[in-house]
C-alpha cells in the first residue's frame, strides 16, 4: 500500500517537473534549440515540403493564387513550400533564398506579442531544406561590397518566442545591401506595422525578390547565394480591398520608396498574384498618397507664407520706429 502510495507521489512530481520544464524552455531556450536541435523549432506539419498546414496564412487561404507566379517555374527553381508559425516561405533550392514570403498580422496580434520579446539573432541553415540548396550563415561575411542578412518575414513582426527564432532561418533571408536593409527597407517594415495597428481585421504582407539577371545575378559566399537585383513588399487590406506595394532596387540608398499600385507594379515587374481581382481599389489608394503629399505640400507653403509676411511685417514696424 505504501509502495503504490509512493510510486503515486513520485509520478506527480515528476510530470509537474517535466512540465515547468517544457515551460520555461519554451520561455528562454529557443537560442539553445536554435544552435543545437534547429528542427524541434517545428511541428511535425511544418518538417513537410507543403503549405497545406498554413493555408490560414495565405489570402482567401489559397496558396495556389498566391504562389504560382509568372517565373517562378518549380522544375527550374527547385521550389520548396515551407510553413512556420506565422509565415510562409516559397523557397528555391536554385538561389538558396526565399523567393517569397507570406504573412497575416492584425493590431490585436500586434497588441498582444509577449511582453519582453527580444530578437533571436542567431541565423541558422534551414534544416528542412537539402544540403546542396541552402545557405550558410558564413555565406555572408567577407563580401564585397558587404550585404546583410535581410529578412522577407520581419523580426519584427514576430509575435511569440518560436515565430522570433524562425525569422532567422536563412530560408527567410536573403543578400541586401547593407544601407538598404538598416535604412529604407527598415522604415517600411516599421510603416507597415504602424498601418496595421490602426486598421481593422487581418492584413496580409506579400515580400518578394526579383532576379532581373536571372543565372547572371550576382551571387555570394561559398554556397553561390543569389542576390536579388530589386525586392518588394506588397500589402494587401481584404476588408477594404486596398493593395498597394513597395518596390526598390537592392542597392544604397536612403530614400524610402513611395508605395505604387498594384497595376504600375506588374507592368514595372511581370509579377502577378491571382487573389489579386482587377479593381480600382489599388488605384484609390494610390490617388490617396498623392493627393496627402498634395495637401502635405500646401499646408508648408501656406505656413511659410504666413511666416515670411509676419516677418516682414515685424521688420517694417523696428525700421520706422
């Protein structure tokens, strides 16, 4: 009797250890996985080439409208299809980068994030990809002129520990140029949050890489890691039927791009998305742009005027006394 009442007691103890264990690993040590065991980072749905277990991710959840895009050829790319916690990846084994990447993010998820969440910052080689179609961290280094890793799913769109680590999977990253990344390209991932925490419902964010030299593209490290001559990230609103994109080259600069239509954006790239109806909603957003930068513009005309009269004025008045 005492022997059952003891074997009892010590299994009780022992699952209330197993689980403030599995806790607080999945509190602080994802770092760890990350070095060690880069896999256990995904369920068992997420270790398979499919996007069938994310298909909430994609919008009207139709990954095929999302992803066959007009060059993206699977027997010519090597494509891989790789779900996460709160992205998915269109892979190539040929350019050993994503080649684009899906999100849904809401300003309820954005609210919500755990507190305290820090960057993971630790790249690792995406162990669901093939040896000979990934990258390495060490790919990055020592290139000239320099390129950073550059995340398609931001860091910063994460909303739990796990997603955070999975960012920094090198299927999520491509070489940018270093001003670009820390530049304009960081503002626009701040600007798009920003938006998203004032609009209302699920917002979908569509980041892509264009290889306009195609097998000529510039390519880095040892594993021959493309380089996209542009990149683009395109946001897209279902509850109000607003899309519009960003599209710039992957060079320096400091200039943040103005957000096009989705029209000027497939005759300037060829790319389109199938989810994407032809409407006039693109236009209206485009048209909205403009018309703040107009308004923008004769607000700091009219005020400079008022200013300079003021002036003027006042100079007139010291001169006569």
């Amino acid at each position: 009797m005492k022997f059952s009442f003891y074997l009892i007691l010590f299994s009780v103890c022992l699952n209330t250890s197993l689980v403030f264990a599995k806790g607080n690993l999945n509190d602080i040590n994802y770092s760890e996985i990350v070095k060690k065991r880069p896999i256990e980072l995904y369920n068992n749905n997420q270790k398979q080439n499919s996007f069938d277990s994310c298909t909430d991710l994609f919008p009207k959840e139709n990954p095929k409208k999302t992803t066959e895009l007009t060059y993206f050829k699977k027997f010519k790319w090597g494509i891989r299809e790789l779900c996460s916690d709160n992205f998915a990846v269109l892979y190539a084994d040929r350019t050993k980068t994503p080649l684009l990447v899906i999100e849904k993010l809401s300003a309820k998820q954005l609210k919500n994030k755990s507190e305290g969440l820090q960057r993971t910052d630790f790249f690792f080689s995406d162990p669901r990809t093939p040896t000979n179609g990934r990258a390495k961290a060490s790919d990055y280094k020592n290139v000239h002129p320099s390129v950073d890793r550059g995340h398609l799913a931001s860091a910063g769109n994460a909303i739990t520990p796990r997603g955070m680590a999975q960012t920094f999977a090198l299927s999520n990253i491509f070489p940018q140029d270093s001003d670009n990344n820390r530049g304009p390209w960081r503002k626009i991932e701040a600007d798009v949050r920003k938006y998203i925490s004032r609009s209302d419902g699920d917002i979908y964010i569509l980041s892509g890489l264009i290889f306009d030299k195609q097998e000529n593209s510039v390519k880095v490290g040892k594993n021959k890691v493309w380089k996209p001559s542009r990149i683009f990230k395109l946001v897209y609103n279902p509850n109000e039927e607003k899309v519009w994109v960003y599209l710039m080259k992957n060079e320096s600069t400091s200039i943040v791009p103005t957000p096009i239509s989705y029209e000027k954006f497939v005759d300037e790239t060829g790319v389109k998305f199938g989810f994407i109806d032809n409407n006039k909603s693109s236009n209206e957003i485009s048209d909205k742009i403009s018309n703040e930068k107009d308004i923008l513009i004769e607000n700091i005309k009219s005020k400079l005027l008022e200013f300079l009269k003021n002036f003027i004025q006042t100079l007139i008045m010291k001169i006569f006394k």
